[in-house]
C-alpha cells in the first residue's frame, strides 16, 4: 500500500555531513531513495529544519543550503524522484515515481522578513510551521517555559500561508501558539504529533486540541518517535497504532495520517527502523482496520485535504 509521509529530516542530515552522503543508498539516512521505494513510500516530504545555536544572520542561507541538497542530491542525482511543487502534482506521479516535496519546520530562517518566506514559496515550500522547539519572532515553541501564542508576526505569516494555499503546521507549537492557528489557519496540519493522553510529552496534541483539529477540518499525523509515542522511551509498532486508535475515538478516523520523523530521530520502534519497514505498520493496521480506513492513514485522508 502506497504511503505519503509528511515528515523527514534527511535534508538536515545530507546538510550536517557536508555532501559526503549519496541519498539513494547511504546507510545513514532512514529515507534514503532505496528504502522509500522498499517500504513503498510514494511521497516523502522533505523538511528544512535549522539548529537553533545557528547564528541568526546565517539562518536563511543554511535553510537555502538545505534547500540545494534538496535539488541537486536528492532531485538531480535520482530520475525516479520526481519535485512536487504545487498539490495537484500529487495526481500525476507515475508508477515508478517517488514524489517529494519541501516543508519548513520553524520560521527562524526568515526573521521578521516575509519576503524570504514568499522566496521560499517559490523555490516549493508547501508546508510552514512556525516554530520548533524553541521560540523565535512569530511565536513560542513547545520548549519554551514562557507558552506564549502567536505574535503580531506570526499571524501575518499565516494569512501568508493562506493566501499561498501553504499548509500551517502546528507541530512543535506552543499550546497557546495552538490555539491561535486554529482561529487564523485555512489548511491546519499537525506533520508529525501524538496523543498526550497517551504519552504526556510537551509534543503531543492534549484532546481538546486534537478534536478542534478535527472539528477544523484539519489532520493529524502520527509520528513514530518513541519518546512521544510511550512514556518509558521504548515503543512497539502495536504502541504506535494505539495512538492512531486513540485520535480515531476523538472523531478523527479521516483526519489522521503519517509523518515518520525519519532521520531527525535517534530512538526507533522495533520493526520501524526506517522507511524500508513502513509496510509493517501497514501490515499491522491492517489487522484492526477495514482496508479502505488503512489507506486513509497511509495517503488517502491528506489527498482528500490537500488544497485544492
């Protein structure tokens, strides 16, 4: 069954190793091009994600670093990926094909400019959250002991999103940050969270969050990080479908998917190691739910809500 994952950090990595990595089969990476194709991955989303201690004048021209991985290690060097630059690509990725497409985790890059964020629409960033965990100009992140919402900037930087058609991802926000995306964001996504009633982890979506989620219209995509998926750090792929159960109890059978957060994670689900086995989880769900729910999770529910 074919998979749509909303979030890797292979371009961090093919960053940090300063191009001595091939993406088709380097061994470090968990989304390597052979081990999409193994677990049948059809599109990978590709994150920027920048270090916090990167000194702000720097920021935009690391996110630009990682954005020229993205085109000329993983696009350029593998004819079988194909850029995904507008959401209808989506409909055209042949058999054969693995589609990938680029999203922002945290604004930093930007600083108080949307002119570079407008820069980074162009060059194919479809997915934007505002913050990791840290806080920075648009707003306060999971990690920050402050909690703050969305600031002036923030908001603007979502109408933006908006106006673009670009996802607004609320994963690695503040729980106030939370609420004022829900109020201002036209295409909500949660890339990569769980249920805290599961794992009460500052990651994870509360359910009054996950239901206004879904009450929005918005999805939620499960992550397979153990730290957020079982308290004690060690999780089981049946660990992980509890919380797809979970949000699927709070109304959001249609509303979930996947977002792996490979590459950017150091712990594993046993059997989940990297993309070549995402077709256990599959396998697994497929044991608790009618087919047709399975590839909602797998890629069908973000089809059915991706922009239009």
């Amino acid at each position: 069954m074919h998979v749509i994952d909303l979030h890797c950090d292979a371009l961090w990595k093919l960053a940090e190793n300063k191009g001595k990595l091939t993406y088709r089969n380097s061994k470090v990476l968990d989304t390597n091009l052979e081990r999409l194709q193994q677990g049948k991955v059809k599109v990978q989303a590709f994150a920027i994600f920048l270090e916090p201690d990167i000194k702000s004048d720097q920021k935009f021209q690391a996110a630009l670093e990682q954005i020229d991985y993205f085109y000329e290690e993983v696009l350029a060097k593998n004819p079988e990926m194909k850029h995904i630059k507008k959401w209808s690509d989506f409909d055209n990725l042949k058999d054969g094909e693995v589609g990938a497409f680029l999203t922002l985790e945290g604004v930093d890059a930007i600083g108080n400019d949307l002119s570079k964020l407008r820069t980074l629409f162009q060059l194919g960033v479809m997915s934007v959250g505002l913050t990791w965990n840290n806080a920075n100009l648009a707003a306060d992140g999971a990690g920050e002991p402050r909690g703050g919402g969305l600031t002036s900037f923030g908001k603007e930087v979502v109408r933006l999103n908006n106006e673009n058609q670009v996802l607004t991802d609320v994963s690695h926000l503040s729980e106030r940050g939370f609420w004022d995306v829900m109020e201002l964001a036209d295409f909500p996504i949660a890339s990569h969270s769980n249920a805290k009633a599961l794992c009460d982890h500052n990651r994870n979506l509360s359910d009054e969050q996950a239901k206004a989620m879904f009450e929005k219209g918005g999805h939620i995509h499960v992550v397979y990080n153990p730290p957020f998926i079982k308290e004690n750090g060690k999780a089981s792929i049946d660990d992980l479908v509890k919380h797809i159960e979970h949000f699927c109890e709070l109304g959001g059978v249609n509303k979930i998917g996947l977002g792996s957060d490979f590459d950017g994670i150091d712990a594993k689900v046993k059997n989940l190691e990297n993309a070549a086995m995402t077709q256990n989880l599959i396998l697994r769900l497929l044991k608790y739910y009618k087919e047709d729910e399975v590839k909602g999770f797998a890629y069908q529910n973000f089809l059915n809500y991706r922009p239009k």
